[in-house]
C-alpha cells in the first residue's frame, strides 16, 4: 500500500492507494501555515489513519522547488529550507519517504495515463501560482525537475515580469474580480488565453516537446479558452517549430494524487 500527499496552498489531500492503483478513501484539512502545524497535522492524520498498516512508500507533493527531500522554497506557502523527509521520519515505522515538487507528480501522471504515452510533455497547473513538470519517456526528467515555469520572466503590458503574475489563477481573480468559474464573457476569456500564451511561446521553442498539458482549477475551464490559446501560438511560433498538441488534463484537481502513486512505484522499482 502507497500514502499519496497532495499538499496545495490552501489544502492537504491524503489517500492511500493499493499497488495496482486504486485509491482509497481521501482524507482533506487546511494546510496550515507554519511547517511545525503542518508536520504536526500531517503525523496524526497518518498514524491515525494508517498507523499498524503495511505501507511501503509515503509520498509528499509539495508546491515549490524539492531537493534531496527538502522543500528549498515554496512560494504561496513562504516555506523555506523544509527538510520534510526529516520532520516524518519513523511516523509509520521505517516507511521509506519520497518528496517531490507538485506539478512534476502531475505532468507524471498525466503523461502516464495517455494512450499511446506521448514520449515528451510540458505539464502546466494554472491555480493559485502556475507550476510546470516536464516528463520524458514516462519519467520526470531528471535535467528539468527543478525547473520553475511560473517563475520565467516574460513581456507582459511592457514590463518584463514572472508568468505567474500575471498568468495564473490568483493574477486573474485580482484582474478582473472574479474566480474562473463565474467568468462568461468571450472577451475575458480570450485575455486569458493571451496571458497563458506568453510563458508558452518561451517555452515551447526551448522545449519543444510532443504535447502541453493544462491543469488545475484554470485547466478545468480549457474549453473557454483553448481555441484562441492555440491561434495565439499557432500565429506567433517561428514556422519551423511545431505547436504541440495542446491538451486538458484528464484529472486537473486529482493528476498530483495519482503522480505520487506512479512515482512510489517508479522509486521502489529502482
């Protein structure tokens, strides 16, 4: 059995999946903001829920930069230097713990639950920030894992700032007063898609992978916005370089989940 950790800027999903990928029932709660309230809320929903059970792997997404098991630096959380893998240690007795960024966990399932699996994909999250995975061959590629998509800085009303500034799913609510959901007009959609547009065609020349996949809580509304997203990209790239095959996700609010399931098993193979 396999302990998936989706920790998102505003909540915490937990669930527990079998080996052949069914999951369980999915246990919810803030994430609270201070890395001591989140272990401490994080230890006794695992012991529990859990506690006496044969776990072979926990797995815990985190939304910002992950190295060697430390959360560098989350962004919307203000966490800094987080050794998580620490903080958890022997919560479910010697349970190996795995710690990856985010959106790497849900480009990895995304990519893996495509038929046939295209061999390179740019996953993106537009929700509270923008959060970029680039898989390769069915892995997280090794070479790019760290990178920070929401953080490329881009030409936007001439200013050059961060994508996600201007882009995401919070940049949009402060814009024009309303969260996605409640946006109808065409006109407000296509300047969506304008603003997703500028990260993607930096991206998409330096990347160039066989497809763009959009999720999370601006990926769910992809029917608004995605044919002038693709006329805006198909217009703008040099003609040499192809648009990619742009895609929603099939789980925008669930693909973090179902990547820490993939990647237990990707890091208990190795």
């Amino acid at each position: 059995m396999i302990v998936a950790i989706d920790t998102g800027g505003t909540k915490t999903l937990v669930t527990l999946f079998s080996r052949d990928g069914i999951a369980g029932k999915m246990i919810k709660f803030p994430t609270p903001k201070t890395e001591a309230a989140y272990l401490e809320a994080l230890r006794s929903t695992l012991r529990d829920n859990y506690g006496g059970q044969r776990i072979e792997a926990i797995v815990v997404a985190l939304p910002g930069i992950v190295k060697d098991g430390v959360a560098v630096w989350c962004n919307n959380l203000k966490w800094k230097n987080f050794d998580i893998t620490e903080g958890l240690k022997g919560v479910l007795g010697s349970t190996p713990i795995f710690v990856e960024n985010d959106a790497n966990l849900a480009g990895l399932a995304e990519t893996r639950s495509r038929h046939p699996m295209p061999r390179s994909s740019l996953y993106m999250t537009v929700s509270t920030g923008i959060g970029t995975g680039i898989t390769t061959n069915g892995k997280i590629d090794p070479g790019l894992r760290l990178s920070e998509g929401g953080r490329m800085l881009v030409e936007f009303n001439g200013e050059v700032r961060e994508w996600e500034s201007f882009a995401s799913g919070r940049a949009i609510y402060e814009t024009y007063g309303k969260y996605a959901r409640d946006i109808e007009d065409k006109q407000t959609w296509d300047e969506i898609a304008d603003r997703i547009s500028r990260g993607l065609l930096a991206a998409i020349p330096l990347l160039q992978t066989d497809v763009i996949i959009i999720g999370g809580s601006i990926g769910t509304y992809f029917d608004k916005y995605s044919k002038q997203l693709k006329s805006i990209l198909r217009h703008h790239l040099p003609p040499h370089i192809p648009c990619p095959t742009i895609l929603d996700a099939k789980h925008p609010e669930e693909a973090v989940i179902y990547g820490c399931y993939y990647y237990a098993l990707d890091s208990l193979d190795d």
